[in-house]
C-alpha cells in the first residue's frame, strides 16, 4: 500500500477534524493546545446536523473504498 492510501481517513470525525485544525491555521490561531483543538472540534461536531456530517461520512466511503483497492484518490 503506498504512503498516500495509508493516510487516507476513513473516520468522518477525524476528516472534520483535520478540516477544522486547518481553518484554524488559515485564521492565524496557532498557539492553542491540541486538546483545546479537539475540544473545540467535538462540540462543534455535535452541534452539526446529520446533513452537514454526510459530507465527511462520504468523503470517508469514497476513501475507505480506495483503501481497500490500493490506489491513491
């Protein structure tokens, strides 16, 4: 498997996560701890409807199955 099917996510929270810690990083906030970032993230996640949370459920079926097969997406 290469490097790149290896990171796929394929956990929707953990896509919205790293999707999440970017915004922050185009925001400028970078002296925050991790765990204040996940804190964060999870409420914000929970706050989200199940529409908003089929966006990374999706995006994480397209790289679960790419995964699978071996190839990059």
């Amino acid at each position: 498997m290469s490097d790149t099917t290896k990171n796929l996510q394929v956990n929707p929270y953990f896509l919205f996560l790293a999707q999440f810690r970017e915004n922050l990083k185009a925001r400028g906030v970078t002296n925050i701890k991790a765990t204040t970032v996940a804190r964060m993230a999870g409420k914000k996640w929970r706050q989200m409807s199940d529409a908003q949370k089929a966006i990374y459920s999706g995006i994480a079926q397209i790289n679960r199955e790419a995964r699978l097969r071996g190839y990059s997406v």
